[in-house]
C-alpha cells in the first residue's frame, strides 16, 4: 500500500468521507484472511479480531491523527494477533471464572449456608459502589474543559459537535480528539482511585 | 517516568493492541511472572470497561456494524464468483453478438468515454441559469453569473468570484459546487475532489448527491474506475445510462 495512497484514505476520513475507508477495509481483509485463519480457525472469528483492530487503527490514525506506519497492512495483522492474543486470555479467564463459580456452587450446595450467600450479595455490592465512586470522583478531577466535554457526551439531547465553538476548537476532529484524550484521562484517574478505595475497604475490614 | 508509569505505557500499548511480536512475547511472559503486574492489567482493564459502558460511544458501535454488514458482503460476492474461463466465454460470445448487430445496423455503439461525455452534458444541479429578477449584488445573483462565467470557460474568475462566500450565507453550497468544478476544469483535480468532499459532509445536505455526481465523474475522467464506483452506477451494458448510486 503506497504511502500516499494511505494517506489520502486517512485524510478523507478525518474529513468525513469514509468511503475510501471503507475500500481500504475490504481489500486489507481479503489479504490478511488466509493468515487470520491460521490463528482464529473461523471466518466469523477472523471478522470479529480484524474489525476490533480496525476500530483501534482507525482511533489511531483518523482521531488521533499519528504517523502512519511504513506498512499499515503488516501493522494491521500485528494488531488483529494482539487483538487475538487478549480476546484469548479474556477467555481462559472467563473459563476459569466459571470454573470456580460452579465448584462454588457446588460446595454451597453441599454446605449451604444463608450467611455464605449474604456475604456474596455484599460483596457484590461493595464492588458496584467501588466502581460507581471511582468513576464519580474521576469525573471530578477532570479540567473543566474535559468535564464539559464527558457530561455533554452522556446527555443524549445535546451534540459533542455543539461544543466546538463555545469550547474554542478549530475544527469538529479536533474536538473528537480532545474526548478521545479525556476519555483517557478518566480511565487512568479511575484506575488510580479503584486501587486506592480498594486498599482502604481492605483496611478497614 | 517511574516503574508505575512505565507499566501504565506498556498496558496501555497491550490494550491498544500496539505491541510488536517481540514485546507480546515479553508482555505475555511478564504476566506469567509477575502477579503485580498482572492484578495493574485486570484493574486497568476493569478501568477501561468502567468508562466505556458509563459512556457508550455509538459512533464506534454504527462503525463496528456497518464494517460487518461491509465484509459479510464481501464474503456473499466471493462465494457468487464464476469461474474466470466462463466469464471469457460469455464476453467473448456477447462481443461476437455484439460485432455482428453492429455490422447490420452500420451504428456504433457508445463508448465509456461518449457515457462519461454525456453524463457531464446533462449539467445535473447546475440549473442557475433560471434564476431571474434579482438585485445584483444579491447572493444569488452572484452564483448565477458565475455559472455564466463557468458556461463560458472563465473557471479562473469562477474560482475568484466564489471565494469569499462563506458558510453563513446563503447559497453557499452552490458557491462550492461550482468553485469545486471549475477548479477541476483548471486542472486542480485534488483540490476540486476536496471542496466536493465538503460540500458531500455538508450539515444541510441539500448538494450532496450533486457533489456525489461529479465526484465519481471525475474519478471516471481520471480512468478510476473503482473510486467512481463508489458514488455511481456504471452499467456493463454500453446503451445503458451512468446513473448515481
């Protein structure tokens, strides 16, 4: 794939015509099929690794607008085996989960107890408020800016495309841009706070 | 940056799927041997998916859904696919049919290039010459005499006259219609295919199937015929019309 040819693809898109996009898409998954196959077994499968990477190439490169890669086809296939690799250990961890889950099940049938079943239910809601918390006070440490941008994208009356002017953007990419990076932001501020609430529910057990 | 940070970049890197092979292979063994650094990835994960479903981005599920009915089309035109010596065939026994209606009928047939000639000829969205009765400074009046202009082959001064029209005003979807043609017709092919691209993401909407028009007929006086085919119909049958798609 010539650089510039490329280039102009990614440039439409930014722009908001992705129809070239869209060719580019096609011809890149008949030529990496053959390879997909070979790690996910299923066309379905191969689909489904390929359009997740896509997704983040397209986060890459059309929202966030860096370099493109010498050649986007072989970046691509790396990036569909990453995409591959995680959706695998995403499996074994959720086989692994259920595995416990039903020897759980099993041994609370054996030693059924309501109170084994009340500390779960706490539990479970102890992990919910966490999760709630974090996300509440993540959004509160966010600029003013940001938080402007997060809440208008939750409201589903107002359009992210209405804060372009008021918020001083140039251009409607630029401000895709700035929700993508606060988005980031908020995950990285969420991650910090799960750790530390989660530390100080253990402490205070 | 610390040790913290560091792993933050790496699992960022895992989960944007932008490792190399080398560093999967590193990455993969660090979470064997590393609990720490393997409970950091769940709660960044668990991170990750605490945001995504608080703010669910449609755009990126209407993406998801139009690439997959895109490649399930794919998979449908591949499994329809006729052997390539049968295809010879039948066009070899159409251009024999063809070639003896020809000889008895003493016509030619249109060419791709008289289609292409004729759809351009039928100036679609160009009807600015009824414009009538306005003051001459009224906006209107502007885009009807630089359709003249454009009619008369000045797409120079098309280009000038139409310049400063912005998008708060009225009519300027027209203004780009005509700047975006007359700058191909300067030779300007990739800036007329720009204004076009605009004028097709317009808010209103009202020129984009005009734009779409002369886009894909661009593309077709530029011989790509798959980038045309994007924006038009291009019928095998040589009696049969270019149409928009």
């Amino acid at each position: 794939m010539a650089d510039e040819r490329m280039e102009q693809i990614i440039s439409k898109a930014i722009q908001g015509n992705e129809l070239p996009f869209n060719t580019f898409l096609k011809e890149t998954f008949t030529a990496l099929l053959p390879k997909l196959l070979v790690l996910t077994k299923s066309r379905d499968e191969a689909k489904e690794v390929f359009i997740i990477s896509m997704q983040k190439f397209w986060e890459c490169f059309v929202i966030k607008q860096q370099k493109l890669p010498h050649n986007s086809i072989g970046y691509i296939y790396i990036m569909c085996k990453n995409a591959w690799l995680l959706q695998k250990r995403e499996q074994e961890r959720i086989a692994v989960l259920n595995n416990e889950i039903i020897h759980t099940q099993v041994d609370n049938q054996i030693n059924e107890s309501p109170e084994n079943s009340a500390f779960d239910r706490e539990m479970e809601a102890e992990e919910h408020t966490l999760k709630h918390k974090a996300l509440t006070m993540a959004l509160e440490t966010l600029s003013p800016k940001c938080k402007t941008i997060m809440e208008t994208d939750l409201d589903p009356k107002n359009q992210l495309k209405s804060l372009q002017e008021p918020l001083g953007y140039t251009n409607y990419q630029a401000l895709v841009q700035a929700k993508y990076n606060c988005k980031k932001r908020l995950v990285k501020k969420v991650y910090e706070l799960l750790n530390q609430l989660k530390e100080t529910t253990l402490l205070n057990r | 940056m610390d040790a913290e940070e560091k792993d933050i970049a790496l699992i960022n890197k895992y989960l944007d799927f932008q490792l190399s092979e080398k560093e999967l292979v590193s990455f993969e063994k660090k979470l064997t041997t590393d609990t720490n650094f393997f409970q950091k990835l769940q709660t960044y994960q668990q991170s990750e998916t605490i945001v995504t479903q608080a703010f669910e981005n449609s755009k990126h599920q209407k993406r998801t859904e139009q690439w997959d009915k895109i490649l399930d089309s794919e998979e449908k035109l591949e499994k329809k696919h006729i052997p390539w010596r049968w295809i010879g065939g039948i066009a070899a026994g159409f251009i024999l049919v063809l070639s003896i209606w020809q000889f008895n009928n003493g016509q030619q047939e249109p060419d791709i290039n008289t289609r292409i000639a004729d759809a351009w000829n039928k100036k679609i969205g160009l009807s600015y010459n009824i414009i009538r009765g306005e003051n001459k400074d009224s906006i209107r009046q502007i885009i009807r005499s630089a359709f003249e202009k454009y009619e008369n082959g000045d797409y120079q001064k098309v280009i000038t006259k139409l310049k400063d029209i912005n998008q708060t005003q009225e009519a300027y979807e027209d203004a780009l219609l005509l700047r975006g043609l007359s700058l191909y017709r300067t030779g300007n092919t990739t800036a007329a295919l720009q204004t076009l691209d605009s004028l097709i993401q317009h808010p209103t909407g009202r020129k984009s199937y005009v734009a779409k028009w002369y886009e894909g007929l661009i593309y077709l006086d530029e011989g790509n015929l798959k980038a045309a085919r994007q924006f038009l119909e291009i019928p095998s049958d040589n009696n049969q019309e270019i149409k928009l798609k």
